[in-house]
C-alpha cells in the first residue's frame, strides 16, 4: 500500500476506484465499504484509493468539538494496508479545502488528481462548500467527467454511524467487549515505553509505562484490562491499569501494563496493546499490601480469563 500525506503528492496515472471518508476506528461498517472497494478493482485495472483527512473535519470546522479518535494515523494505515488497499491519501484538513465547491472537488480532485473511474460513497453523502451537494449532484457530475457512481445502502450508512456512536461511548465507559464486537477487533492503544517511577517493580509487579503521543486517540475509562501484545515476536498478555495510581496519591494519568510472563526492560521501545476487556474501577488502598493483594487478585482472574476465553 502506498501513503500519501497530501493529494498533491499523489501523480499516478493508473486509473482508480475511490471511496471518501474518516474511517475512524475502520470498524466492521467500514470494513463492508472498503473490502466492495478492493473487490470492485479485482476484474480491472483500477486500482483501489481511499481519500481521508486529518485532522478530522469536526476539530477544524467546529472548533468547540471534544471528539476522540479511535485510531491514530499509523493504526488506521496498518489496517488498511491488512485489508489490501492500494492508495491511502490522508490530505491536511482546513477551512480553505472546506471552501471548496462541488464541481471544483469533483473535477480538480477525483478527475484530475486521482483519474477516477468509480466512487463508492453513501447515499446520504454530501460534499463540497457548506456540504451543499449530494448524492444526486454527485451521480451528474459522473455524468459529466465519465465516472461510475455506486451507493452505498441506508442500512450500510446507518450501521457505520450507529456504530462508530457506540465505540467511543463503550469505550469511554470501559464497557471494551461491546467496543471490541463493534471494531471487529480488540480496540489498540499505541505509545512508547518510557521509564516510571518503578513502584510496581519494588512491590514485585513490574510494569510497563506507555507514552501515548497523540492527543486526540481516546483512551480507554480508568480502570483495570486484560490485554495482550506481541513482545520480541511473542504473544504476551498483561493486566494493564489506566488511572491515576490514587493509593500513592498520583497527579498523573498513567497507563502501565505488567506482562504476566515477560520481564524485560524494553524502555524507549514502540509497542501496542490490543484491550481486551475489563477486571474493575481504579481503587484507592489504605496501604501497599492491600495494592500488592489486589494486583494478584486480578492477575489470577486475567490467567483464568485467558485460559476460558483467548
């Protein structure tokens, strides 16, 4: 798959099928829309291109938005590319693309710069400045340019939205089985292994700190998951805490991840997490042996889970 940061840097001339959109999460929803891209060029010689954004329209159009994102940029590509996709165009989002029109998206865009044949898009899917065009305009416009136009049915549309609602609010709620039935997968948390203070490794649980650089990936209620992670090309599973460690009054968000067979300082490593559901609420301890207690409690319970379950 290749990946271009900017429709400006895409200059093939192959001729392509195109679908538009965010594509947060790439959940099953989506999954539906982009495996009928990747099976429409099959029997011809398109090639299949997917035309996202970032930032997400809503950071940029309304400036008030909280919204979180379920994937970072480097999540969503590896999805992608899994799925088989051949183009992934991620164009910088502002207010002057937003000013586009209709005709001048359709024309300087998808017929000039992508050379496309087909688009594949929702049929409630509008477009161009103050999203004055829809899927009727768009159907002309391929009319015009000598594009093929593919709705997408109400109840495909309606499952993507529904769904993407539910995700970040299970998540939010740390309800991850629902969140991860939704995905098609175990919901990811990507960072860096950095250095913490080490409590876990003095009260004989070490951990490992992971720095999540992008601000706007959501992170999961505090709380405490079962997860797993493939270390040094193995499978490893964990118990993961999100919270703020209140029983050594931390100040803090932390995500810390104590691997249940593996111990070995990886620091200033890149690593993913895949949750996979959640044991309890973040507690505060009256002291370090009720923590140390309650952290075997929950390594025994992720044992027996991953025995039953994984």
């Amino acid at each position: 798959m290749k990946v271009f940061t900017s429709i400006s840097e895409f200059n093939s001339t192959q001729k392509t099928i195109v679908t538009i959109g965010t594509f947060d999460g790439v959940h099953i929803g989506h999954q539906k829309i982009i495996e009928k891209l990747i099976q429409g060029k099959e029997n011809s010689d398109y090639e299949s291109l997917i035309l996202t954004f970032f930032p997400h329209p809503r950071m940029v159009l309304h400036e008030a938005s909280s919204i979180k994102l379920l994937n970072t940029i480097n999540e969503k590509s590896g999805f992608l590319k899994k799925m088989g996709l051949d183009n992934l165009v991620i164009h910088p989002f502002d207010k002057e693309f937003s000013n586009l029109s209709a005709e001048e998206f359709v024309k300087t865009i998808l017929v000039d710069s992508f050379n496309i044949q087909k688009i594949i898009i929702g049929y409630d899917h509008r477009f161009g400045k103050n999203r004055a065009a829809n899927i009727d305009d768009l159907i002309a416009f391929g009319d015009k340019y000598g594009f093929e136009v593919e709705q997408i049915s109400a109840q495909e549309v309606d499952s993507v939205s529904v769904s993407s609602t539910k995700i970040r609010d299970a998540i939010a709620n740390g309800t991850m089985a629902v969140a991860n039935e939704f995905l098609g997968y175990n919901y990811l948390l990507s960072g860096k292994i950095i250095k913490g203070k080490q409590l876990g490794r003095t009260i004989g649980f070490p951990t490992a700190n992971i720095k999540i650089e992008e601000n706007y990936k959501l992170i999961p209620k505090n709380g405490v998951y079962i997860v797993k992670s493939i270390i040094q090309e193995k499978t490893v599973f964990g118990i993961m805490n999100i919270g703020l460690n209140p029983t050594v009054n931390g100040e803090d968000l932390s995500i810390e991840v104590h691997f249940l067979d593996f111990d070995i300082a990886i620091y200033n490593t890149e690593i993913t997490v895949s949750v996979i559901d959640r044991i309890r609420d973040e507690q505060k301890f009256s002291s370090i042996d009720l923590l140390k207690a309650q952290i075997q409690k929950d390594k025994n319970y992720a044992i027996s889970y991953i025995e039953k379950t994984v």
